[in-house]
C-alpha cells in the first residue's frame, strides 16, 4: 500500500481521527502517521492527546507503516 491508496481507503471507508503526517500538536482520539530521519512512526491518542502507552510502532518500511495505520484507524472507528 501506498499513501495514495490509503487516503483513497480512508475516503472510501469514511474513516476518521487521523494525523497522516501533518506536524501540529495530538488531538484526542486520533491514530497518528509521522515520518522521521527515514523512519514511520504510528501510534494512538487517548481522551487527553496523550500518546496511549504501547501504542507506538516504528517502522523502515513505508508499506508496513501504512498497514498498521489503517489497521489501527479501523479499530478506533469500530470503537466510535
């Protein structure tokens, strides 16, 4: 998976409560992908824009990294 497929599943499934790599501060409830120095970062917030603990996956590999966003942007949807 790509960037462009994933924004299009994120359209089309109507997915919300993301950060795709937007650098601004956390909001509550929101699934978060950031690039850094070569790396992908995912992770979660909570009620209060708090990185929820063990959430945070580092990834080399774009692909992966965009797997385990939607995966994750998926459940926090179920949840809602």
């Amino acid at each position: 998976m790509n960037i462009k497929e994933a924004i299009k599943m994120i359209q089309d499934e109507k997915l919300q409560g993301y950060n795709m790599n937007e650098r601004k501060d956390d909001r509550e409830n929101e699934v978060v992908l950031m690039r850094e120095n070569d790396k992908w970062i995912v992770y979660a917030t909570d009620e209060r824009a708090s990185k929820v603990t063990n959430s945070q996956d580092i990834y080399l590999d774009e692909e992966e990294a965009l797997d385990d966003f939607i995966d994750k942007l998926r459940a926090f949807n179920r949840l809602r």
